[in-house]
C-alpha cells in the first residue's frame, strides 16, 4: 500500500520570509492520500457526457477542459470520496 518510490517531497518557492524553520524535524512520514484511506471516485453521467460530446465536437487531438468536483470524508473518517460534477471546457487563450 505504501510507495515510497512514487512520492516526492514536499518544495516551495524560494521567498525572503520565512513563516517556519526550514529544517526537517522528527521521522519522515507518508502523505500520499492512499496511505491512511481508501478513496473513492464519483462522476456524474450529466458530467461525462457533456465531456464526451465537447470532445467529439473539437477537431484538435487533445485540448484542455476542467472537471469540478468536491472531495469529502466518509462519516466513519476511513475513507474519502471524489464527486465530480462540473464540466469547464476552459478557453482557448
């Protein structure tokens, strides 16, 4: 369950104020949003066809759009679930 090769450690960008110590303390833990949950992905019919049917209607290959959602935990607080219910075909600029 644990992939310490696929995680990459946490960087900000370089700023003249610091907010805290820079300085590791303690042991290194994982935060990978699978460790400690299982999660769980929703998507809304409405959404994905309206996906699907900007995609048919594009004549490039690839482009870009946004899926909108709202993530949530599990009443039990073992879990986490993904509701995605909002298509944005963004813009071309």
């Amino acid at each position: 369950r644990f992939a310490p090769k696929r995680m990459v450690p946490f960087s900000f960008p370089l700023s003249k104020c610091a907010l805290w110590d820079p300085v590791p303390m303690g042991d290194v833990i994982g935060a990978h949003i699978t460790y400690y949950s299982n999660p769980r992905l929703a998507l809304l019919e409405k959404t994905l066809r309206l996906a699907y049917r900007h995609a048919k209607q594009n004549e490039k290959k690839s482009f870009s759009c946004f899926l909108l959602g709202t993530l949530a935990v599990d009443e039990d607080g073992e879990g986490i679930t993904l509701t995605i219910d909002r298509f944005d075909p963004g813009r071309e600029v």
